[in-house]
C-alpha cells in the first residue's frame, strides 16, 4: 500500500498535509460560544483553554475560520503528531456540527478527539481527564456524541460549585469568573496545555484529576 494517498479537491493546504501519517493525527476541540458576550465566562473556559494551548506553540499560527466546516482552526506538529486544535463556530448546543465536519474532512477516528469543556459538577481548581462517559448534562457534549459518538476523550475543566445555589445553572456558566478565578486562569490554562502536550507527544489520556491552584 503506498504512502502517499490521491485524495480528491485538495485545494485546502492545511488537508494535504494530512494526507500522509493520518494515524498520527489528532483532533482538539475547545467548546464555547462565538461572540464578544461570551468572551471570560465560564461557559467559554474550553476555548480560553485551546487558545492558550495554540499560543503556547508557535509552530501552530494563526487561527482561521473554515466556513464549510464551521469552525475557527489551527494546526501545527508536535513530535511526530499533526494536531488539529479547532474553536466550533455553531454556538455550544451544536458543536457536534462542526466536529462532525473536521473528522470527516480529514479522515480522524473519534478515539483520536478529545474535547476540552467546562464542567459544573467538578470544582473549580480541578482538571479532571478520561475517555468517554456521560455528558452530564452539558449541552456541547451531548450534541458532539450525536454526531460522532462517545468514544472521544475528555478533558474537563472544573468550574462549580455553582454560587449561590439556588441560581439557574444556565445564568451561572454565562456568568465571568470572579476576581479570585481570575488571578488562577492563567496556572488553569498552563496546566490544561500540559495535558494536551502530553496527548499530542502520545501518552495516553488517563482517568485522573489535576489541580491547578497555588
């Protein structure tokens, strides 16, 4: 079997890259909602956290909106892995849409996904990372399974408890983070970097929980 595969329509630069080593490539994807309303709040830590991750490595660029896959993307190498970092476009209760596209673009299986997402049954100061499982009821998740099943990997950015308590959940993860939060966002990102690194290079993502407070 050759290496090298002819694929059709390689108009896009960033596809022909990935036409050779496809079982060395993987997919992050960090879930949020698009649009300046959303910028800091808890609900958008995902994207906060890929975005960082993509800053963190200057072999990645810049990041580019792909419309037909409606998605914002970077992609770079670490080690001998091609990692596709993508932001959905479609909003949160869709996000299945655009990981739908990418993997089925660039020919990705599910169990090389992992999902980078706010979690508000975990507190904040913890990452907690494993694959599969329920969606407990995040909406991102859910729609994501939809499409692509549950096989995907999971890295899970604790943002509870909600305060007070008796506040609807939906009004506390579009909520900013506190003063408090902030001070710890950047150690959260640095330390959900390291997971992802650690992916990419092909250490296998445990069943574990991290805690990024100082």
């Amino acid at each position: 079997m050759s290496l090298f595969q002819r694929m059709p329509n390689l108009s896009d630069p960033v596809r022909m890259m990935y036409t050779v080593g496809l079982n060395k490539t993987v997919l992050i994807v960090g879930l949020g909602n698009i649009g300046k309303a959303y910028e800091g709040t808890r609900h958008n830590i995902g994207f906060a956290a890929v975005d960082a991750f993509v800053a963190a490595n200057p072999d990645f660029g810049q990041w580019s909106e792909k419309k037909s896959q409606k998605c914002f993307l970077a992609s770079g190498q670490l080690g001998q892995t091609r990692v596709i970092v993508i932001k959905p476009t479609t909003f949160m209760n869709l996000s299945g849409e655009a990981v739908q596209a990418v993997v089925a673009f660039y020919k990705i299986p599910a169990d090389k996904v992992v999902i980078v997402h706010d979690e508000l049954d975990i507190k904040f100061g913890s990452i907690r990372t494993r694959t599969g499982g329920s969606s407990a009821g995040h909406n991102g998740i859910k729609s994501i399974t939809q499409y692509i099943g549950e096989g995907t990997g999971r890295v899970r950015i604790g943002i509870g408890p909600k305060k007070p308590a008796q506040m609807d959940s939906a009004d506390f993860v579009l909520q900013k983070f506190s003063a408090t939060e902030v001070k710890q966002l950047e150690n959260l990102t640095r330390e959900t970097s390291a997971i992802l690194s650690e992916y990419a290079y092909g250490v296998q993502l445990p069943t574990e929980t991290r805690s990024f407070l100082v």
